[in-house]
C-alpha cells in the first residue's frame, strides 16, 4: 500500500493524518492552448485564509500565479485568487520576495524580468500549510502561514556566498502598481509597505499592506542584516534601475492608471547555515496593523508550530467527511480529501481587517463569485461546517447592511461584476431554511437577512452590473425583456437576458422559501412563489432543436422571442458566439446555451418536465444533450443536469450519468479539473458526486444516488451528530465512465432501520441528524428502470408548481 494512505484515517478511527491524502496540484495545469486551466492554488494557507502564500510565474494565464510546467518565478508573494477566471494575469501577487546569490550588492538584479529563475524539475511539493520549490541554482524556498501572517524561508545552496533577498514595492500578478510606498527600518530588519492596485474582477482598485520581519529574536544560524537599501527605476526607463545602500524609504503619489516604475528593497544577510528566516504580515487597514498581524499570529517565529498548527486546521476540516482510506478506491480517496480541501480556502476570512465600514460582525473577501459558489460550494458548507458558514453568512447581510444590497462578486474587497442574479439571495435562503432556527445560537439576524432578501429582490441600484437585480425590468414583466430601455436611469449590462430571468426566478423562491421557514406571511409567500415561476416566461415552445421542441429564449417587451440557436455556446456550436460578460453577447445566456439552461429551474422541475412534454421526452432530451456534446463539464450551469433523471423517477441513469461525467472528466493530475474550479465550486461538485449527493438550492432536500465509496459518515460542527452512511452491496468495478455489468443501482435506501420514503432524495435533517442510512444496490438495470422513485405520494423530489416545499 502507497505510504500516503498508511499515514491517513486508520479503519477505527483512531487517528488521523488526512492532510497527507491532499494533493495541492490537481488543476495547476495551464490554460492555455486549449488546457484544462483549473487556476488551482498550490500554496500555503490555513482554511479561509487571507493570507494566500505562493511563487508566481512570468507567464499567462496564472489567474493563481502558479502554473504546473517549467515557467519561470518571478517571486514568493502574499496573497492569491483560488481557481476563478477574470482576469488572466491573476489576483494580487502582492509585495513578492525574491531571493539572489552570486552577485554584490549595488549589481543584483533586482527588477522583475532580470532576476527571474527556473525551477529545479519535480522540485515544486506541498501538502495543507505548506509549499516548498528549489531554484536550478539549488536555492531553497519554503512557506507555511496563519490566517494574516506567516513565515518564508529560503535556504542558499552555500553560506559563504552572498545572500540578498528583494522586497518588491510595485508587481503584482496584474503589474497594476497605482502607488505606494516601502520604509525600512534598519534596527529592525523590518519593512512596510502600501501599495494600491486593480482588482481582479471589476474596475476598482483596492490599498493593501503589508510588513516583513527580518531579524529573527533568537536565531541558531547567526542570521545579521549586513547591508540594506532601496532600488528604483529612472523615469525613462522600467528597466534601468538603481540601487541606494544608504536610502530608506520611497513613496510614489497615486496613479490613475497602473505605473511601471520598479522599486522596493534590498537586504543582505550572513547565515552560517545559509538560511533566511522572514515573518510576514497582511493588512487592509494599515502597515501598523499588518506588522501587529504578524507578532500576534507568529510571535516566536516557531516554524514547526505555525505548520503543525496549520495542519491540525486542516485535519478539523478534513475529519468532517471520513472514510476508510484503506479499504477504498484509492484515486476516489485523493479525490474527495483533495476536494475537500480546495472547498474551504474561499472565501476569505478578513474579519478585523474591513477597510471600509466599522463592525462587529465578520468581514469576507473572494466572494468570486456568488454565481460560482452557491450551487456546491455553499450546500456543503452547510453539512459539515454551519459555525464557519454562519460567519460567510452574516458577511453577506453585513454587505446589504452597509450598502442595501446583497454582495454578489465581492474580489480584492471591492464589487466584482455580477454575473447573471443576485446569487447570494439563494445563498441566505439556503441559510434560512437550513438554520433559521438556530440562527441566534450562530449569531445571525434572522429579521435582517430576511430584509436583505426582500430589498434586493425589490430595489434597483443605480448600477445592477456590480451588486443587486434590474429589478425594475423583472417586476413589471417577470422576466427580463431584451433590448429594454430602463425608464428609471439604472443602468448595467442589459445582456444575459434569458439566464438573468432563470437566476432572477431562483432568487425568488430563495426569498419565498425564507418567508415560509421564519413565518414572514403569507402574503410574501404567495407573492415570491408566483415570480419565482417567472422562468417559464422565456420559454419559447415554437423553438424545435434536433427534434426536439420548446427552449428559453430572449424575449421582447411585446411579448414576441427573439430567436437564438439553442446550440448557441455549446462545445458544438457551429458559428462561435460570445456568451461572456460583453456587449457582444446577442443569445441571451451567460457561459452556457439554450439547450444547457432550459434545463434550469431547481425548484420547479416539474414545469420543465411537462414543458418539455413529459416524462419520457425529458429522459430522451437528457440523454441527446449528452450525447450530442452540448453538456460543458467545466462550467457551473452544468452541475446538476446529470442529477435531472431523479425528476421522472430514473435515478438509475443518474448513477450511470454521474460516473461517466465524474470518471471522463476529473482525475489526480495537474489536468484533474475540467475548468476553473472557481473558488471550489468544482472541488465542492465532486465532493457530492462522490458521497451521492447533490443540493437542491434554498431547500432542505437533496437528490440521493449512488456513492463513489463503500461507507462514509459525515459530522456536522454546530449540531455535533455523526451520520454513517453504508452502501450495502458496493462495487469497486462500478468505478469507471462506463461501467460493466455491476452493483451500482440504488434498490432500497434504510433510515435508522426504517425505509425511506424516496429512492430519489433525501432530508437536510436526515443526513446532518446522525444514525445510520442504509442504501443498498443491486445491478440489475431492468428492475432498477421500474423502481421509479418508490412508491410513496412524495418519492419524487419536491417542486414549486406541482406542490413541493410546502
């Protein structure tokens, strides 16, 4: 047996070391020439860290500064995006350190593109905390880190050489540099520095700052600061660049625009070991602020105990899902903790550190965004995690607090653009349904996120393209109608029509499933129930595709459509479209196409079903959408489709469907993620599609299936219960895209010994209240196409218009 499994969860749960099973590179590949482009972050990090440390490399697309190949590192910065899109150049990057040798002081190169360096080939490693490369010189680096601060250290191949490190005022990953300033203080070996640049994903700009600790108090390697100056580059030229001994400090006015100008700092040092041992810290507040960051996270500049304890964060967070990582199947077991993982950087937490509003309640950042997050991401928080949740939560009503409106794309802690709805509506929903009762206990206002609800589901704001809806559009026509001239002066970008109106409608039934769950009245239960069907407004039923009839479609405010190939932005579409955020964007669907998104009505499946003219045409529509290629495994409009059999009582081909998507398209390689994870969402997909789950939004039920292990028990953090799940019968050869005759289809499913009422779904307060559930398979296809969803009135999942969630 591999060492990695030997040092996971024993088989009686003894002890753990579940970190080790994690495998930081899956989805480091790069982007470009068709790759798959998971934008991973390999770095080190606690869960929800601010503080994101990683090198970054010389080449596009980095959108988390790492690529898995032989770029060059142009540094080791601070802070770092999680597998979002936007921006190809990356998210922060900020204030990089970047260690030199063999040279003198006043000669180093110090500017970006000089002193870059390859690295040593299969030198790059990390596990949870930690990350560590070698440069071909044979130069060491290391990072481990705390929520704001952390240590670096880097390791010189001889210790009777000079040893320099740069502190670079003016690149991040974007080189978006609009002002700053570094200081040194030489008795200190310390330096802070401020810096403004662009955000990721939007078009405002955000001030950081952070603080560097060179002279450790107690040191076995004799480490001295010898020399120290500052460099900076004259004004005709980038890259003409001088360095001062004598200098201290630079300060640069702000820009308007991102500048190119080089600067930052130089120190040497003696080490009689060859090491440099620097503590960071990270702040939005102030230099100040970063520095008191460090000393209270890192006070003893303790490396082993900084690690150790970044671990044990992450074994908290592993544990919560265990299995028997000895008896399954080992490339499902790195999957899942690897998942995981990645689930639980973002978003970030910055409480104590909000720039902008005084609070008491809890600040997060990498919001990015809420139309990524809330299908998975948010879902499994709420198994697993409700006291962290709770925290992400009040973030978001503390967001509507301050600016009346729900935060939506929250990047580099500015707005970002919002991309379809308001999706943190069905974020609080979920909330609401799941914890409502407990909200007090988890500090959540329960009155104020029912408000934050209701006034972003009825308000405009001036400009819906960064925060909120074009409510006024969808309350006079309960849709949003194309080429629309807003009478009210809002503005935003008026494209997405057609997937605006299904997410606008998802919003809805978030606000109306609130109202229900905290007994708000009926009225608000009848008036955003009825909107929240507002999604069959843009049906279209004289639109026919491959045989098949009916689709979303733009629509006019008369009434008529405005006709788009419903193939339009598939893999397969014959005539390129734009379906991103741009003005060029003329179907009507963002990231995804009519035959993708007609597919989309979570809560009110039913109407799809009979819209698409029943039960058995909807299992053939569902099969050609697969077959025909239209299905995008790497982007989130697709997540739930391989689900939609559980809808006409085929749960079956869901089994089936979910492993063909999970076993062509996932995988352990730095290629493992078939798009952008997204700031987990991808990580948190997989999760369910492995443990036979999957989230209905702003519900208490979820569509049950057939697992990718034999066993497994989850915990949930706030009501302390364990929940075992077994599958009774499993099948390891049933793991494959496309299995053989074997056990995989779900024949009866027990709960505490008694059946369930449904082969389909199952209770939020089921698989979070402990005991045991029982699912057991059989591999008899025939048998398993008749079980349906049991016999039971209710076996079907829930839907709005026929009756559910009532």
């Amino acid at each position: 047996m591999n060492a990695k499994w030997t040092k996971a969860l024993s088989a009686n749960g003894a002890s753990t070391n579940l970190t080790a099973l994690v495998n930081l590179f899956i989805g480091t590949a790069s982007g470009a020439n068709g790759g798959s482009g998971g934008n991973a972050f390999p770095g080190a990090a606690v869960p929800h860290a601010m503080a994101k440390v990683g090198i970054d490399v010389d080449t596009s697309p980095r959108q988390a500064g790492y690529i898995s190949d032989n770029s060059s590192i142009t540094g080791i910065s601070l802070m770092h995006d999680e597998g979002t899109g936007g921006n190809t150049n990356g998210g922060y990057g900020i204030f990089p350190l970047f260690p030199l040798t063999n040279c003198s002081f006043t000669s180093c190169p110090v500017g970006i593109d000089a002193r870059k360096a390859k690295r040593t080939a299969g030198a790059d490693a990390a596990t949870p905390g930690y990350f560590t490369t070698t440069f071909v010189n044979g130069l060491k680096l290391e990072a481990t880190s705390t929520r704001r601060a952390g240590l670096l250290r880097f390791t010189f191949p001889n210790p009777m050489v000079e040893m320099h490190v740069v502190v670079d005022l003016t690149h991040d990953l974007q080189r978006s540099f609009e002002g700053g300033s570094i200081n040194l203080i030489r008795s200190r070996g310390s330096v802070a520095l401020q810096g403004t640049f662009l955000q990721s994903y939007g078009t405002d700009n955000y001030t950081v700052f952070a603080c560097y600790d060179f002279l450790p108090p107690t040191t076995a390697n004799n480490q001295t600061l010898v020399a120290a100056g500052t460099f900076q580059s004259s004004p005709s030229s980038s890259t003409n660049i001088s360095i001062s001994p004598d200098q201290s400090s630079l300060t640069f006015p702000f820009t308007s625009s991102p500048s190119s100008v080089q600067a930052g700092v130089l120190l040497s040092f003696n080490s009689s070991t060859g090491v440099v041992l620097t503590r960071f810290g990270v702040s939005f507040i102030s230099s100040e602020q970063a520095c008191a960051n460090a000393q209270e996270e890192v006070p003893d500049w303790d490396w082993d105990l900084v690690q150790s304890a970044s671990r044990a964060k992450w074994e908290d967070v592993l544990e919560r899902v265990s299995i028997d990582v000895e008896k399954e199947n080992p490339t499902v077991v790195e999957l899942l903790y690897s998942s995981l993982y990645r689930a639980s950087l973002v978003p970030a937490n910055l409480t104590s550190e909000n720039p902008y509003w005084g609070s008491e309640s809890p600040f997060y950042d990498a919001l990015f965004c809420s139309w990524d997050t809330f299908r998975t991401v948010h879902p499994l928080l709420s198994l697993t995690s409700p006291r962290e949740w709770a925290e992400i939560v009040n973030a978001y009503i503390d967001g509507w607090r301050n600016t009346g409106y729900i935060p939506e794309c929250r990047a580099n802690t500015k707005a970002g653009y919002v991309q379809g709805g308001s999706d943190g509506m069905p974020i609080l929903g979920d909330f609401a349904v799941k914890y409502g009762a407990r909200a007090g206990e988890l500090g959540v206002s329960t009155d104020d996120l029912y408000q934050a609800l209701v006034d972003t589901a009825e308000n405009t704001p001036p400009d819906w393209y960064r925060v909120g809806r074009q409510n006024t559009a969808w309350k006079q026509f309960n849709y949003i109608p194309t080429a629309w001239v807003d009478p009210s002066g809002a503005t935003g970008l008026p494209t997405r029509e057609a997937s605006r109106t299904l997410e606008y409608a998802l919003g809805d039934f978030a606000v109306r499933q609130a109202a229900l769950t905290l007994g708000k009245g009926a009225a608000d239960i009848q008036l955003y129930g009825n909107r929240s069907l507002g999604f069959k407004n843009v049906w279209d039923q004289n639109v026919t595709s491959d045989g098949f009839t009916g689709f979303s479609q733009r629509r006019f405010e008369n009434g008529t459509f405005a006709f788009s190939p419903p193939d339009a932005c598939s893999p397969v579409d014959p005539t390129p479209h734009s379906c991103a955020r741009g003005t060029d964007n003329n179907v009507g669907f963002y990231e995804s196409s009519s035959w993708e998104m007609s597919f989309f009505a979570p809560h009110s499946m039913s109407t799809i079903v009979n819209l698409m003219g029943g039960a058995s045409t909807f299992v053939s529509r569902l099969d050609h959408y697969f077959s025909k290629g239209y299905f995008q495994a790497g982007n989130e409009p697709s997540f739930a489709i391989p689900w939609a059999y559980n809808y006409v009582g085929r749960p079956d081909l869901s089994a089936l469907r979910v492993r063909n998507v999970v076993f062509q398209n996932f995988g352990t390689g730095i290629n493992g993620i078939p798009g952008n994870d997204d700031s987990g969402a991808m990580a948190a997909l997989l999760t369910f599609h492995i443990l036979g789950l999957y989230p209905v939004p702003a519900t208490r039920q979820l569509l049950i299936g057939s697992p990718l292990v034999s066993s497994y028990t989850l915990y949930n953090n706030l009501f302390q219960t364990t929940t075992n799940i077994t599958v009774q019968g499993f099948d390891n050869a049933s793991l494959s895209a496309s299995p053989p005759m074997s056990r995989l289809f779900v024949k009866s499913i027990t709960i505490n010994g008694e059946p369930s009422e449904s082969l389909c779904w199952i209770s939020f307060d089921v698989i979070t209240g402990g005991g045991n559930i029982i699912i057991e398979v059989d591999d008899d296809p025939v048998s398993a196409s008749q079980r349906m969803c049991g016999n039971s009135a209710s076996a079907l999942p829930d839907s709005l218009e026929s009756g559910g969630f009532a």
